[in-house]
C-alpha cells in the first residue's frame, strides 16, 4: 500500500501520536527521526506491516466503542467509493459495518458517484428484509439522490430528455432495497476525522488497488 497523510492520521492513537510498536511495525527504528512522516509518505509498504500498523493505533476499537451502544436492530454503515487518480478512471468502493464487518471492490474503468453508489448498494444486499439500518456517506449526489430526488427520478422511469439518465441500473437496484429494508441516510463530512468515514475511504482504496 502508498503511505498517504490521510491513512497516517487517521491511525494516530487516542494521545494524538504513534507508538514504539506502531513505529516498529512500520520496519522503522525507535524513536523515530523529526519529519519521519513526511519522509514515508508515498512509500509503498507491504500490507502485513499496513494492517499492524492499523490494528496497534486502537482506531478498530475506537469504532467499536463508538457503536457499542447501538442494538442489533439499529446498524450503522459507512460507505466511501473513489476514482484515482482520473475521474473516469480506476475506481474502488468499501464499506464498514458498527459490528466490525467490512467489504471492499474495485472495478478499472469507473466514475467516482458509481463507486460511492456501489458502496451503499453492496452494504444493503446481505441485510435481512425489515433490517434498520443508518448509512452514512460523504457523497452528496448519493444522499440527495436517495432522500430528496428518488421519488422525482422514479416517476419519470429514471429517463432524463429521452435516454437514460446516468447510473440509472443502480437507482433501478436501490428500489427493491428501499422497499424491503427500514433505512436512513445521513451525510458525513468526507476527511474531516470521522473514523468510520476513513475505513471506508482506506476500503475503497484497497478495492481499486485490487483491479490493477
């Protein structure tokens, strides 16, 4: 995996900084020199030495804790899709489940709002009928398109001037989710600290890694 400033921020321990074994985990000496994340930025680190890494910083169990309180009838999802480095281009969608569950894809020609709609959908389809659900996503296309927009799309067939409007397999798709599943959606500001946020988006990166 590339080292990006976002995937090391995200796995800072409740202190705010990283410890001996994190560092060490890494393949790195201790203590580590000033400026030493600047330094592996970009670096391309095997994922045994990544998934140390994550595990050592607690952020699994920070999710946990914040979802503790939640029964089984109230599930929490988040959800992040992206193209890199074009948009149209390679794309991959992750989603992370308050009881610790996760999946990611990849597909290696895609738009960024098709991956963050894969993302929702692929966290709906193993649910059972009548599950509630909260999903969060930082995509205001998705949410919008979900809660303010659907009913408007449905009625006209999901057809804009004529010719299908954009994505419209997968709006078509949501329909028989909606319908079966008790959802909610909420928008979560993207790169802003949210853990659950940033596994997905680290997800998501996984999935477009694996169409290469």
């Amino acid at each position: 995996m590339l080292i990006t400033k976002k995937w090391l921020q995200t796995y800072k321990t409740e202190n705010g900084g990283y410890t001996k074994d994190q560092i060490q985990a890494l393949g790195m000496d201790w203590p580590p020199v000033v400026g030493w994340q600047d330094r592996i930025i970009g670096m391309d680190v095997n994922q045994d030495r990544v998934n140390d890494f994550e595990r050592l910083s607690g952020a699994a169990s920070a999710i946990k804790t914040e979802t503790k309180k939640l029964t089984e009838a109230q599930l929490k999802i988040w959800t992040d899709g992206s193209c890199y480095p074009t948009n149209p281009g390679p794309g991959g969608w992750g989603w992370h489940r308050s009881d610790g569950k996760e999946s990611y894809g990849g597909y290696g020609s895609t738009t960024n709002n098709r991956m963050e709609m894969t993302a929702i959908l692929e966290s709906l389809i193993e649910l059972p009928n009548s599950q509630e659900v909260l999903i969060y996503s930082d995509s205001q296309y998705c949410i919008k398109g979900l809660t303010d927009w659907r009913k408007g799309w449905k009625k006209k067939n999901w057809m804009k001037k004529g010719e299908p409007m954009t994505n419209r397999d997968i709006w078509i798709e949501f329909e028989d989710h909606i319908d079966r599943l008790r959802i909610k959606f909420e928008w979560v500001r993207g790169h802003n600290g949210n853990i659950g946020n940033e596994r997905a988006d680290y997800l998501a990166g996984l999935g477009r890694a694996s169409c290469k």
